[in-house]
C-alpha cells in the first residue's frame, strides 16, 4: 500500500493521529506519497509537533459517531453524534425524555434501506450538520 492510500483510508476511517503523523512526515519530506507504507517511521516525526498539531486540529477531524439509543423495549432511535454524551443530550432534547441506554455502533455496519443495504458511513454523507437523527428501528 502506498503512502497515499493509507493517508486517503486516515482521512476517510478519521484516524486523526497516524493522519496527522503523516501529514508531518511529508511536510518534512522524510516520506513520499508514492513511498510504499511501509516506509513510514513514526520515530522520524518530531513527537511535540505532532502533537500540538493533533491538540490544534490542524487536518480539521470532526469525529462523528452513531449511536443507539433506546427508547422503549421495542424501539430505537440512531443518532450521529461526537460523543455517546452529545448523543443522549441531542436524544433528550428532541424526544423530551432520556433513552434508556446508549451504545456506539460501527460505522461501517449495514442495514437494510428500501430496497438497498447502506452503511452507517455512507448513510452519513447525506446529513450537513450533526447532531442528526438517522433514523429509528422498530423491533419486531
């Protein structure tokens, strides 16, 4: 795998630090984006900036979850949020009352929609903002 996908799958899974290690390492020209990953040596990277870089954001990550949260024993309500904390606050706020329990879910996990399967990842690209309700399910 070349360093250019590795850095493309970072920025697309949200792997904000080895993104931001690489992000430095090709600033400071200790590797290539045509490199073969394997290439990438953590200990070339300057620790301290690295980490200011990950404090300050520099690549600009907004980490997005989804979440279960419980509303009855029947149903559930999904919601994209940045934290399990943002999710419930977001849950309570828009069905004025506290669910049940909440849990994290794999983004990459899918779901039947329509006559389709899309993943909780894709299914995020159509949302502009977030917090965001994606749905609710229905125990049968």
């Amino acid at each position: 795998m070349l360093v250019k996908d590795l850095y493309q799958e970072c920025l697309l899974y949200e792997e904000s630090s080895l993104a931001h290690y690489i992000y430095h390492l090709l600033a400071e020209r200790k590797v290539s984006l045509e490199d073969d990953s394997s290439r990438i040596d953590l200990n070339h990277a300057d620790q301290h900036k690295v980490a200011e870089m990950i404090q300050t954001n520099v690549l600009g990550f907004h980490k997005v979850g989804i979440y279960s949260l419980k509303m009855n024993q029947m149903a559930f309500a999904f919601i994209y949020a940045s934290s399990q904390e943002e999710a419930i606050q977001y849950y309570t706020k828009s069905f004025h009352k506290t669910p049940l329990n909440c849990h994290e879910y794999p983004l990459d996990l899918e779901l039947t929609r329509g006559n389709g399967v899309i993943s909780f990842r894709e299914m995020k690209k159509e949302f502009k903002s977030f917090p965001a309700i994606a749905g609710c399910f229905m125990r049968g």
